[in-house]
C-alpha cells in the first residue's frame, strides 16, 4: 500500500509542477527586438569630404556626423552678404539725404548769389534815380532791373536746393529700397541654410549602426550617409493571442529576458495591434478564435536600452 502512495504523491507533485510551468507560460511570449532607424543625409547634392563617425561608434547629440564639399555654397553665402550690404547702405544714403560737403557746396554758391543779389538792387537803385534826373538812357535801367531779378531768381533757386539736399529720399524710394533690403536678406538666409545642409550633426544621442558612403564619394541630395540608433528608438515585438490581448493596455509592466543578458530588462507596453496578424480561411468560431494572434510594442528606460540588439530573439514576461 505504500508504493501506491507514493505514486501518488508523485503523480501529485508532477501535476503541480505541470501546473506552475503552464502558469509561467502562460505569461511568457516569444519576441524579437526592433530598432527604428535614423537615416542622416542631406538636402543638398555633393562629395563627402569629411566622416566624423565610424560603425559601432556612439555619439552625443548634435556631434558632427559628416560634412560635403561645399565651395560653391559657401560663394553664394559671400555674395548674398555683400549684396545685403549694398543695399543697407543704399538706404541709408537715401534717409540721409546728401552729403555734409555737397550740401556746404551749395550753401556757398547760395552765399555768392545773395551777394550778387545786393549788387544788383543797389545798382538798380542807383540806375532808377539816374534815369529821372535824365542821367541814363531807358535801356541801361530795363537792363539793370532784369540782371536785379535774375540775381533774385538765382537766390530763391539756390535756397530750395539747400533745403532739398537737407531732405531725406521720398518716402516712395525709402519704401522701395526697404524691399531690396528685406530681398537680400532672404537671399542670405537661404544661402545660410544650403551651407549648414552640407554639414550634418546628430539629431540625438545614439549609436552608428551604420555608414552608407566613404569619403570621397559623391552623394545625391537625400541619400542617407549615416544610419543611427537612438536608445529610445529600440523597442520589443511580441504577439499574444485573443484570450490574452483584452487583459492587456498601454503602461503595462513587463520584462525582457535575452540570452547573455546579466538582468531581465523591465519595459512597459507602448502599443497594441487593433488588427490580428493571422486570420484562419474560415469563419470565425470558438475553436478557431485561439489561433488569432496580435502583434504588441514595448519600450524601456533608454539606459536600458543600450543592452538590447535589433533582431535579437528575447523572451517577454508580463506582470
């Protein structure tokens, strides 16, 4: 009667263990890692002169990556910046009016005129008495009263200038140059930003995984010359079946085991499939509703996430 017993005690601690097993599966899924990669290229066509970065490398954020060749950019940008001087200093002439020693030119032949002007109407003065006491003929007064009013003109033309060479541009021209000024501008900004396209840094930290190009060679605008991966990028896919995915949401708690790793990784679940990845030929019954499986995304700490590897199988517990 003993043996019988303790068979049964066997069979008992089997069944248990049997059960426990079923229970941890229960909970553990099979996976893979996945990386979502950054493709570093540039807008802009041109020779790589200079690769900053090597595979495997990590880099910080904003670190140099790569830089091409960029002579005519940098051309351009001189050009632009001295067409946006020009203009500045067009409108300045402009706002100013003219100049100190053209406008003391003016003054002066203003001053000689005002004096030929006293000469004048004293001259006439003297030629209007003359010709009552019958001194003077009448012509010799007609032409001393025209070169009077001549003199008289002379000033009041020369007076105007002065108070125009004083005067800034009319507000039409300030307004038209102001453009020009605004064009050049852009000009420059653009220049700037095709020059900074020829230099490309990190977008964040992360690792190198790869280099597309070797210095030297000629890259098309929008080809990618670096492929890195951010830390936060890296995530965990794995499917559960339909029983499973109702108990699930976005936050949840889990953790990643891969082979070599000293530590579970622990992560949290970022996204679940609204769709089944494998739908049976037939229509849908009890039976067959197990066989639907749906695709799940989690993500870890980024410092966590330096010890997970893209296509790397791993085991997933859920908590």
């Amino acid at each position: 009667m003993s043996r019988p017993c303790s068979a049964c005690v066997c069979l008992l601690l089997a069944a248990t263990v049997l059960a426990a097993c079923s229970h941890r599966d229960n909970n553990v899924y099979q996976g893979y890692i996945e990386g979502e990669f950054v493709y570093l290229g540039s807008s802009q066509s041109g020779k790589l002169t200079q690769l900053t970065v090597a595979r495997g490398q990590t880099v910080d954020a904003s670190a140099p990556v790569f830089t091409l060749e960029s002579v005519d950019e940098t051309a351009a940008l001189q050009q632009a910046q001295r067409q946006l001087a020009a203009a500045r200093a067009q409108l300045a002439d402009i706002q100013t009016g003219k100049r100190r020693p053209e406008v003391n030119v003016t003054k002066a032949q203003l001053a000689q005129a005002v004096a030929n002007a006293r000469k004048a109407a004293l001259q006439l003065t003297r030629d209007e008495a003359q010709y009552r006491a019958g001194g003077i003929p009448k012509a010799q007064l007609d032409d001393s009263r025209a070169n009077a009013d001549a003199t008289a003109a002379q000033v009041r033309e020369l007076s105007n200038q002065v108070d125009v060479a004083q005067l800034p541009g009319r507000s039409q021209q300030i307004t038209a140059q102001s453009a020009q000024v605004e064009a050049a501008q852009a000009a420059v900004a653009q220049a700037q930003w095709k020059l900074d396209q020829k230099r490309v840094n990190a977008p964040a930290a992360g690792l190198v995984y790869d280099t597309l190009y070797r210095v030297g060679e000629w890259v098309q605008a929008g080809n990618p010359v670096v492929q890195m991966l951010p830390p936060q990028n890296v995530k965990v896919r794995f499917f559960v079946p339909e029983t499973v995915v109702g108990k699930l949401a976005p936050g949840r708690a889990l953790s990643i085991h891969c082979d070599g790793c000293a530590a579970d990784v622990p992560a949290k679940i970022t996204y679940i499939s609204s769709e089944a990845e494998y739908t049976p030929p037939v229509i849908y019954s009890n039976e067959n509703r197990a066989k639907l499986m749906f695709m799940v995304e989690a993500r870890s700490s980024a410092a966590d996430a330096v010890k997970l590897h893209p296509g790397q199988p791993v085991a997933v517990n859920l908590q």
